[in-house]
C-alpha cells in the first residue's frame, strides 16, 4: 500500500511538472524570425518560401519591389504554425508610397481567391502616398487600422524610412491593434458589430471571415519594398 501510495505521488508530480512546463512554454516568446532566415515561414498556397521576391539582408525580411502589384511577384508568405490566443510583436519599415500588411487568422481558403490570401489585417501604409489612404471608408485603410473595417484611433506612426512597431493581441474573441505603443484599434471577432462592418466590406462574399478559430499569420507581398525584423509571437493561456 505504501508502495503504491508512493508511486502514486511520483506520477501526480510529474504530471504538475508537465503542466508546468506547458504554461511555461505557452507564456514564452517564440522568435518567428531572427534576421538570418526564414525556417518559420512558407508561401501562401506553397510548400516553402517563394523563389522569388523576398530576401534576408542585414537582419531584415524583405519584399521586394514589384510595381506595385499584389501578390504577382513572390506572393505573400505564411507561418507554418497556426495560431489563436495570441501576442504579436512585428517591426516594419516602410518606404515611399509603400503597401503591405500584417495578417492574422489566415486560412487558406478554396477555390484559391485573385491576389492576397485572405484574413484580417493591420495595414501597413504611406497614408501620404498611397492612393489607397483615401479609399475604403473614414480611413479604414490607412496605418494600423483593421483593414477595409475599422479605422486606427490615436496613431503616431514614425516617418517613412524610420522603424514602427506594431503589436497584436487576440484572446478569444477579443482583438487589439497597437502602433508605437499606443492602442488604436479595439474589436469583437463575431460580435454583430463587427459582422455588419463586414457586410459593408470587401469581405461581405467570404463567409465566416475573420471568424475562424485559429489562423496562420501572413506578411503581404504587394509589390512594394518593405522591411520586416524582430517578429515574435506568445502564445497566451
């Protein structure tokens, strides 16, 4: 009886161990990219990274520059995990009249849709610039904002050529958009607000979108050259 009381106890420390171990982990950072390569990511729709139109240079991920165009040059790249309750820290570094974004709960939907993958997403933009600063509504489209649905509250984005730090926060369904420190963005994923931002959106055709328990995170290839260094993501309990 003794014995077995003993082995008893072994067994219920482990098992504290491993739970501790597993918080543990899931309150670690996770380093997505480290400035010397690119083993976390792959091509959207791909089975590893684009053969073209990205590079790592002095620490940095780069798009490279392609007219313009979206997703016609190396495409946009992915995480090879996916994500749901999560922390993300990304640095960017525009240049003059830039595109490109951040993108979380991605999936890849099929039939296979025209340009970027799909998912929601934390413009980056030249709002001076870029032509697209004064579409969608109200500035939806501009820095930081939850593109094409909510407009960036509060921003102070640093000028062109200069690094900015964008942070992104998801626990269950709530999501935040930092910029520089400063919170811009606030949101319910599936709340009836936010699907009546969607059914005044681009995305009104995509069913469920924005909605999906957990998502690849993407960087965007639109055919402006961007900076990208120190990702990170944690993973919350």
């Amino acid at each position: 009886m003794k014995y077995i009381f003993t082995l008893l106890s072994i067994i219920y420390l482990f098992i504290l161990m491993a739970c501790a171990g597993q918080n543990k982990k899931q309150n670690e950072w996770q380093v997505l990219f480290d400035g010397t390569n690119t083993d976390q990511w792959r091509g959207a729709y791909m089975e590893s990274m684009p053969a073209k139109g990205w590079k790592v240079e002095n620490g940095e991920l780069v798009v490279m520059p392609a007219a313009g165009g979206e997703s016609v040059n190396g495409g946009d790249i992915i995480t090879k995990q996916q994500f749901s309750d999560f922390e993300l820290i990304v640095e960017f570094k525009l240049t003059e009249g830039a595109n490109s974004g951040i993108k979380y709960f991605v999936t890849e939907r099929q039939p296979r849709p025209q340009g970027s993958a799909i998912g929601l997403e934390f413009q980056i933009l030249d709002d001076e610039k870029h032509p697209d600063a004064k579409m969608g509504k109200d500035g939806n489209r501009t820095i930081s904002s939850l593109y094409d649905l909510i407009t960036a509250k509060n921003k102070k984005p640093n000028p062109i050529g200069q690094w900015n730090t964008a942070r992104l926060v998801s626990k269950g369904t709530h999501v935040e958009h930092w910029l520089n420190g400063t919170k811009v963005v606030e949101y319910e994923r599936g709340s009836a607000d936010f699907r009546k931002l969607v059914a005044e959106s681009k995305y009104k055709t995509f069913e469920g979108f924005g909605e999906s328990p957990r998502g690849h995170i993407l960087l965007q290839d639109h055919g402006n050259q961007v900076f990208f260094r120190n990702i990170k993501i944690k993973v919350l309990n």
